[in-house]
C-alpha cells in the first residue's frame, strides 16, 4: 500500500497541516520555555516529549511546504465552529473544576463528555477508555512517582 501523494492532497488539507504545524511548534516552544522553571531532574521527560513534538511540527510544517500546489477550492478552516466552542468551553470548564473537584473526578467528567461531544456514541468503549486512561495515570504518577495531585472534593 502506497502512502498518499502530497501532491496529490488538496491545498486547504495543505493549509490546515501548515497551521497545525505552527501552532504544535509554538505550544511545544512555549512549553519548552515553562521546564525552565522545573527541578533539573523532574524537567528530562517534559522536554523530551515536548522536543519530540517541536521536531515532528518542524517535519510536519517543511513536508506540507515543499508540497506546495497551485491554489485549488478555498474550505472553512473549522468545519463545524460550534463544536469548536463547545470543545473549548469544556476544556476551559475543566481546567476550572480541576482545583475544585481534583484531577480524577474533573477528568471522569471531561473524558467521557468531550468524546460524546466530539460525536463518539460507544458508551462501553468511552467507559472503558476512560477508567483505563485514569488507572494509568494512577499507577504512573501516584504509585510510581509519588506525585500528588489536587485533592478530590471529598477528601476536603
């Protein structure tokens, strides 16, 4: 199976790549910049994920520049903007109810409603994802690392 052409992909998927590109860059850079402020040894893995990321945005920004193509049909950047809005009220919701719930029941929340949102309707597999991605994370950092995480609103 061969892979897909860049020459043959149409110029708003170009565009699109481009800006998605520049924005992972900018995030990762910004990102980069905030590990600075860490502990030396508590900063390695940080920067290296998000240094793997600014290298992939960098491949991702000169792949899709290179495939430069005549101008072809113009499409909305964001195909459907108030699922845009709704993504970004949810995401600014949680990022709030964090410090208030604690991390846990914020993201058993956030996880299943933002898939719903996003128009995934596997109840069982929304389920299963997300109490598998919070085992995960309960394993890494609490049990492994030690690291703490805000308190849940009923350990107050």
């Amino acid at each position: 199976m061969e892979g897909v052409d860049e020459k043959s992909m149409p110029q708003s998927k170009l565009k699109h790549d481009m800006v998605a590109g520049l924005v992972i860059f900018a995030g990762s850079a910004a990102g980069f910049a905030h590990t600075f402020t860490m502990y030396p040894e508590a900063a390695v893995f940080p920067r290296s994920i998000l240094g793997f990321m600014a290298l992939l945005s960098i491949y991702l920004v000169v792949k899709n520049h290179s495939a430069g193509q005549a101008e072809a049909k113009r499409e909305a950047f964001f195909i459907y903007p108030p699922r845009l809005l709704l993504i970004l009220v949810l995401m600014l919701s949680y990022m709030f109810l964090v410090n208030r719930l604690g991390y846990y029941t914020s993201t058993l929340i956030f996880l299943p409603g933002t898939a719903y949102a996003l128009g995934f309707r596997n109840l069982i597999y929304i389920t299963m994802t997300t109490l598998l991605y919070l085992l995960f994370v309960f394993l890494v950092f609490n049990t492994l690392f030690s690291l703490p995480f805000p308190a849940e609103f009923f350990q107050h």
